[in-house]
C-alpha cells in the first residue's frame, strides 16, 4: 500500500513539473514527501539501497505523470495554445501575489542599499526577456517526428545537458518552476516532443528512433544527476544565506517570463487566433491559472504552518 501511495504522489510531481509555472517541488512539499526526498538524495551514498527504493517509487510514478501530462498538453497546445499560455500566465501571476509580502524589505535592508534588491530583480526580468528572443531567433520550429530524429547530433546534446542544470536547480526549491524556466530557453518542447513521440507506438519502426531517444534522455539524466550530486548543496547554502536577494532575482526571472511566455510562443499562437480564443483566454484560462497557483500555495502554507507547530510541540515535550 506504501508502495502505490508513494508512486501516485510522484505521479502528481510529475504533473506538477510539466506545468509551466507550477513547482514540482511545491507538490512534493504540499503532499508530504520534499523533505524526505531531499534526505534521501543527500544520504543517498549511506543509505544507497533503502534512499534508492525510495526514490525509484516516486521516480516511476514522476515518469508517469510526466507521461500522461505531455501527452495531453501535445494536443492542448496544438488546438488552444492561446488559452493554455495564459493559463500558465494566470500561474504565474498568482505565484507572485503569493509571493509579494515576502519580498517586503526589513528596516535593516531598507538602511543598506535597498537599491540592490530591484537592481537584482530588473536584470533577472532583462535576462529572461533576452534569452527568449535568443530562443525564438535561433529555434527550429515546425519539425516534423521524423526530422526530429535525424536532427538530435552532439551540439543538441550539449545544449540539453547544460539547460536541465539551471532547471533541475529550479526544481529543487517550493515555488520556482522548472518547467518554465525550460519553455524559455527552449528546452521544453524537445522535451514534450520526445515523450509524446514515444507515447505513439507507430514511432517505434521509424529508423532512428530509439537511438534519437537515447540521444535526448542520456545527456538529460546526466545533467540533472550530477546537478543533484554537486550543485544543490552550494545552490541551496546560497539561497539560505543571501535569501532576501535570491528571492527577489526569482521574481525577476518569474516576471520576466510573463514576457516571455508570449515571446517564445508568438508565432504559433498567431497562426492560432481567433477572438474566441482571446474571450475564452481572459475569462478563463488566466483566472483559472491564478486560482490554482494560490490554492497551491495556500496549501503548501497550511501544511507549513502544521509541521512548524508539531515541531514547536516537540520541543516543547521534550
């Protein structure tokens, strides 16, 4: 029973990290399972074979979620690509109404160059603004499967390994979305690609197509396992100990990509609209994705507030 508890949460984790805008690591917390996660990634050369099982049951229930979520959004963003950018810009938007009483500056920080901050965030916003025009410059858009297998050489491959660094670094923090960060440089959808071109099983005879696979998830899974070996500790003592900045170059990034959503995606969804689709947009989707980020959030909060208070008992009884 353990077992099938722990592979449906990673099936909502997986969910969760192909959402532009919505953190895996936010479900995980939500659900109850970050921290032990985190623990076990960090102790997973002590304790390898239990921290191992551990994690291989949330993996293949994330590879699932994953699965079924690209899948679906393949299609979506074939027929409503307006209405399902928006929804990830209502996401977006609600993450940082969330977000805003944290970015509050204590009077001690408002003394010592509160310039700092804003500086941060305005280059955060810059940099992502001019690495989605860059994706958008460079891109390959329109390939067909078939052209996407003979196209994956040793430059792709590089560029992956490099781009699921910064990505698996997003996913390991409660409310920063890899997933977005990937839409932005380009990465997402070779991603969304690759699993809904093996979800098709007519792909399997096509000459090339498992050594293309290959090709897209070696230089992937390296990239973020290595991330997660050496980087995460440094990444996670920079956040905690220059918090107050880091956030505010995370907002920077997030609302950046509020431009950049619509930069990386302005030609499909111009081949794409109708007026409909922008009714449907403003009514629905971006409310939609507001509401669902800020009863994420709200959750996540509650949950917060629950395990702080058991903590609190603990000590307390002891």
């Amino acid at each position: 029973m353990k077992t099938v508890l722990l592979f449906l949460k990673g099936v909502a984790i997986g969910i969760g990290n192909m959402i532009a805008g919505v953190s895996g690591g936010t479900i995980a917390f939500i659900i109850g399972v970050y921290e032990e996660m985190i623990t076990a990634f960090a102790n997973i050369t002590k304790k390898f074979w239990p921290n191992f099982l551990y994690l291989l049951k949330i993996g293949i229930g994330i590879v699932v979620g994953v699965a079924i979520t690209a899948k679906i959004l393949n299609i979506l963003f074939q027929m409503l690509l307006l209405e399902v950018v928006c929804l990830f810009v209502g996401v977006i938007i609600g993450g940082l109404i969330y977000d805003i009483p944290e970015l509050k500056l204590t009077e001690d920080e408002m003394h010592n160059k509160p310039w700092r901050f804003f500086l941060a965030m305005g280059i955060a916003i810059l940099v992502i603004i001019a690495l989605s025009v860059v994706n958008v410059v460079f891109s390959k858009g329109g390939a067909s499967p078939q052209d996407r297998f003979d196209n994956v050489g040793i430059k792709e491959m590089i560029y992956l390994f490099l781009l699921i660094i910064p990505g698996t670094m997003c996913m390991l923090f409660p409310g920063i979305s890899g997933s977005l960060l990937f839409m932005v440089l380009g990465l997402y959808y070779p991603v969304l690609n690759a699993i809904s071109d093996f979800i098709h099983v007519s792909n399997w005879g096509e000459p090339g197509f498992f050594l293309y696979l290959i090709k897209i998830i070696v230089p992937l899974l390296l990239g973020a396992g290595l991330t997660l070996l050496f980087i995460s500790k440094p990444i996670k003592w920079l956040f905690n100990k220059y918090h107050k900045l880091c956030l505010y170059i995370i907002v920077g990034f997030v609302i950046g990509s509020i431009f950049a959503m619509y930069i990386v995606n302005f030609k499909e969804i111009t081949l794409q609209f109708t007026p409909w689709h922008l009714v449907f947009s403003l009514i629905f989707s971006i409310p939609g994705g507001m509401a669902l980020s800020i009863g994420l959030n709200t959750l996540g909060a509650k949950r917060k507030a629950k395990e702080e208070a058991k903590l609190l008992e603990k000590e307390n009884n002891e």
